[in-house]
C-alpha cells in the first residue's frame, strides 16, 4: 500500500512537471502568435499604403496625360495665333511699301 501511495504521488509530481511544461509551451505560442500578429497588423499597413501610393500614382499619370494634351492644344493654338500675327505684320509691311 505504501509502495502504490508512493508510485501514485509520483506519478501526481509527474503531471505537475507535465502540466507546468504545457503551460511555458502555451505561453511561448501565445508570445509567437502576438509577435506574428504585429508582423501581420505591420504588413497590412506598409500593402495599404502601396495601395494608396499606387492609387496617388496612376492619379498623378492621368493628370499628367491630362495636362499634357491641354498643353499641347495650347501650343498648336498659339502657333497659329503666331503664324497669323506674322501674316498680319507682311501685309502692313507691304501695304507701308506701297
């Protein structure tokens, strides 16, 4: 009897140690899940802000596209504008000529 009291706290003293070790084996993955939350949280953060820098990119292009044309139909116009004030200027030179 004394020998199964003996053999049964041991074996009690054994689940403790198994228990304890559980527990430090429970806490290390919950401090690795927290950190790979935070690295998850992290990467969500820096793949937003892509986005949104990708966004104000292609924005900033179209704008550009944009402008460029209006400034292109704003050369064209001022070069006739230019060619028709040098027209202007060879016939009063010719009508001062005669």
């Amino acid at each position: 009897m004394e020998r199964e009291f003996k053999r049964l706290t041991e074996n009690v003293n054994d689940i403790k140690s198994l228990i304890a070790a559980f527990n430090e084996t429970l806490e290390n993955i919950e401090n690795r899940l927290s950190r790979l939350e935070k690295m998850d949280s992290i990467e969500h953060r820096v793949t937003v802000n892509q986005i949104d820098l990708s966004d104000i990119k292609e924005s900033l292009e179209r704008i550009e596209e944009t402008h460029k044309s209006d400034i292109h139909h704003i050369s064209r116009r001022l070069d006739s504008h230019l060619v028709k004030i040098a027209k202007a200027e060879e016939d009063i030179l010719m009508l001062k000529d005669k």
